[in-house]
C-alpha cells in the first residue's frame, strides 16, 4: 500500500510518499481502507518531534480516519466487519489501510461523508466537549472564538451556533474573518489591532461576554479574560501561537470568572468510550441539522507533505482532509 512515511523529525519537508506492507490486525484492532484522514497543526508538531509525546521514527502521521473495515483481528466483534466507522487510527492515517481499535470504532451511517467525519473527529470533539462538558454553554450566552479561522476555531463556531450562542470571531486578516462568517459567526473582529477589545465591545452589541474559547494563547489570552463578563468561563483548548500565557490570578477572582482546561485527548485517554461517544454525539448534532461538519479542503495523498507545511506557515484556512484512495 502507499503511505506517507516520516524518517526525521526535520517537518514537512521531508516526509515522503513510499510503497509499504499493509498493516495486520491484531488482538482488539480492525484494519481500515482508509476513505479519508484529517489533519490539524498537531500533525505538523509531529513531524517536527515537537509534541510533548515523541512518535517513534520511522512512523505515518495522521491520527483522525474514516474508512470501512476490510480485515479484524482476534477478539474484535464480527459485527464491524464491512462497517464503515469513524475513529483514531493506530500507526497513521495517511495511507490506503491503517489499524484502529476496535473499542473505538464508531460505526457511520453508509450516507455520512467520510471527509466530514474525518474532518470533525477532533476539532468538533474537542468543541462537543469544551462548551458541553467543560463550558456548560447555554442558549443565548455569547462566545468569543479565538483564532477563528483555522480548523479548530471553525468547528467551534459551528457547534456553538449549533448550541444556541451568539458567536463573536475573532481573527487576524480580512480573507480569515471573512470565512469565519461565512461558517456562521454573527460578527468578526481583528485581534491584531491594539483596540481589539473595543471592537469586541461592540461587535457583542451590549451583550456580557460568556465563554471565550481559546486555542492560541500568548498575548490574546490576558485580553480576552479581561473581556469576560461576570461568571465567565475561559476554555483553554491549546497554544497554537506558540507562547503559553500567565495570567494574573485576581482577575479570576475579581471577575468570579473560571479558567477551564478542554484536554480533549487526556479525557477520551482516560475514559474508555469517550471518544465514541462525542463521535456519535456529533454525529447526532449532524443529523439534526445543528452542526454542518465538513472538510474545508480536500487532497490527494501525494499533497499532504504541502498541507501540513501551509497549516505550519498559518496559510491554511479551516480543516484540509486527505483521500488515500483517490
């Protein structure tokens, strides 16, 4: 089978498109034709050996796959046989057949788009839990989406649309806001300019702020959480700017406001059928008609070194999804 293969933590750059044995299924796991795998920035860390948690080299990076189950190993439940699922794979998405374990597998609707499944698993599983679990979001409180341009903060906006909330984006060039209303931001600020919180002010039309949900940190951070109003929860979703803010402690006690960490990852690592649940949750939303999931861009496998390279150089907008298969 084709796969992208990374031999060096030295990026995008070097990643290469190889002929390798397909993957054999063992004890609990399923093997996937893979119809499509997303990618986000962590998948750029990657293959920089930037994450907290090194891959060991030589390995196949992508990790959220949609497919149809062509092989199972022992002990995996028959029933998955010729299903096609939704789920994190094992040893990489980007190539025509991964291993993922069959606990979690979350079987898909034969009409569900596989590149909005393998676009949503963990931007709209992360949202799903951040504004239901974590941020207790209701109908009518108001949001601030932080870096709302990129695959997560696009998954964001949907959900907290879908939820009910009036939805302020947040992003640094005009083509960025632009498609951040486009996904269904009411209003749309830029938080590169010194005034910013004023234009949040008034883009939140005499409306408190509610929830701010946070994906890039630095400088933002402090600024946003100054901007909650009383009773406000800040969710800390990740550091895509690369620097970690510190806060000072009074302004959570001054403003009675909570700094919640969304660990997506750690809580479906701790809790055995999480990440299935918030599949089929989002799933659940999708048929419902309150989230629209889908890719924002699709490529064949042979582009994915090109994609991961332009998320890394904040090019890309919204959630790029690779076709193995094509």
């Amino acid at each position: 089978m084709r796969a992208i293969r990374c031999h060096a933590y030295t990026g995008p750059k070097d990643l290469r498109l190889e002929d390798v044995p397909d993957p054999v299924p063992g004890p609990g796991q399923v093997l996937i034709a893979v119809e499509a795998c997303g990618l986000g920035f962590v998948d750029g860390l990657h293959v920089q050996g930037k994450y907290q948690v090194k891959i060991p080299l030589p390995f196949t990076p992508g990790s959220e796959a949609a497919g149809r189950v062509i092989a199972l190993g022992a002990g995996a439940p028959a029933e998955l046989m010729g299903k096609r699922v939704a789920g994190f794979v094992m040893g990489g998405g980007l190539a025509e057949k991964a291993l993922m374990p069959a606990g979690g597998c979350a079987i898909m609707p034969e009409d569900f788009d596989p590149t909005a499944a393998a676009a949503a698993l963990i931007n709209y599983g992360t949202a799903i839990y951040g504004f239901e679990d974590c941020g207790r979001l209701e109908a009518g409180e108001s949001v601030l989406v932080l870096g709302a341009s990129g695959g997560v903060g696009m998954a964001a906006i949907d959900v907290a649309r879908g939820m009910g909330a009036y939805v302020v984006a947040a992003a640094s060039s005009d083509d960025k806001r632009r498609a951040a209303l486009a996904r269904g931001a009411h209003k749309a600020v830029d938080y590169t300019q010194a005034d910013w919180r004023n234009a949040l002010t008034e883009a939140l039309e005499g409306r408190g702020l509610d929830v701010v949900y946070d994906p890039v940190s630095g400088a933002w951070s402090e600024a946003a959480f100054r901007s909650l109003a009383p009773g406000g929860r800040h969710l800390v979703i990740g550091f895509a700017s690369g620097e970690i803010a510190k806060l000072p402690l009074n302004l959570a006690l001054l403003k009675r406001a909570s700094l919640v960490g969304v660990d997506w990852g750690g809580h479906v690592r701790a809790h055995a059928g999480e990440g299935p649940r918030l599949t089929r949750r989002l799933m659940e939303l999708a048929a419902q008609g309150k989230i629209s999931p889908r890719a924002d861009s699709v490529h064949k496998l042979a582009e994915a070194p090109a994609v991961i390279a332009s998320m890394l150089a904040r090019k890309m907008i919204g959630k790029p999804v690779v076709t193995p298969q094509a």
